[in-house]
C-alpha cells in the first residue's frame, strides 16, 4: 500500500509508521553526513590559521569552507533534524529518558554547528582571532559527543 493510499482515510502517524526503517536508513546517512563535515571543517579552520590572508591557499580553503558548510554540512543537519524528530514523534521515543538526553546533545551538536557557522564567517572576511591549536581541540568536540549519542541510542540506559 502506497503512501497516499495509506492516507486515506488513516491517521498520519499510522501511515508513517508503515515508514520507519526507510526515515531510520535516510536519518543515519544524514548523520554519518554531518558528523563527517563537523569532524572535517575544524580541521580546514585549523590548516587556514596557517596562511597569510589574501593569499591563493587562502582564497582555496575559503572555497573549501564555504562548500563542505552550504553543500554537505548545513543540508545535513537539517535533514538529520527533521528525521529525527518525526521518528521520536513516530515510535513515541521522546517519552524516554535516554531521547531526552540525546535531544540536549544533539542541541549541543546545533550549537557547535552554529559556532563553526561563525568561524566560517570570520575566515571568510579574514577576522579570524582563533589559533590552530583552538581548532584542533575544537575538532574533538563532535567526536565525543557522537560517542555520547550512539551509546545512548544502542545502549539505551535510563529505559523508562
């Protein structure tokens, strides 16, 4: 049964459950997405503090930058947000402790995200007052939280 067919005449969330491991396959691709660019971008940050502003390398990792934030990062999170919450609201997860737990992570994950919006904002107008050794450490930020999140998730401690 189609998805317009299931719609007739059936509650939404009924319809959509029928949908849950396509929403859970596309939610983790949008995850290994994100994660995968807020592991990179630090780094780009950290290898851009070494050159001189207005110079070629420059100029290339503000392209750089700019590409892996509006083509990869960005959509990412998005699609990683809307998933997300509709399989909470699907399986009825945001009752549980451990989803509300990974909610204020994932928060967390959101805020670095637009911190890392800023750094892009200041490199591309060459006012970046960080070092590379901030970036570096920055960098492992998204790492421990991921592990967090995935624990959470498989683990599910706190099981109401």
């Amino acid at each position: 049964m189609g998805l317009f067919q299931c719609m007739a005449g059936n509650p939404l969330q009924v319809c959509l459950g029928n949908y849950i491991t396509w929403f859970l396959a596309f939610h983790i691709m949008a995850v290994i997405a994100w994660m995968s660019a807020m592991l990179y971008l630090p780094r780009l940050f950290a290898y851009h503090t070494e050159t001189a502003p207005g110079s070629e390398s420059c100029e290339r990792f503000k392209v750089m930058e700019r590409r892996l934030l509006k083509g990869i990062m960005n959509p990412a999170m998005i699609v990683v947000w809307c998933l997300g919450l509709t399989l909470a609201w699907l399986t009825g997860a945001y009752e549980d402790t451990w989803m509300q737990i990974k909610f204020v992570l994932v928060l967390c994950m959101s805020g670095l995200h637009g911190h890392f919006v800023g750094c892009w904002r200041a490199f591309a107008n060459d006012r970046n007052t960080h070092s590379a050794r901030y970036y570096k450490i920055l960098n492992e930020v998204p790492a421990v939280l991921i592990v967090l999140i995935v624990i959470l998730v498989k683990i599910q401690p706190f099981a109401d």
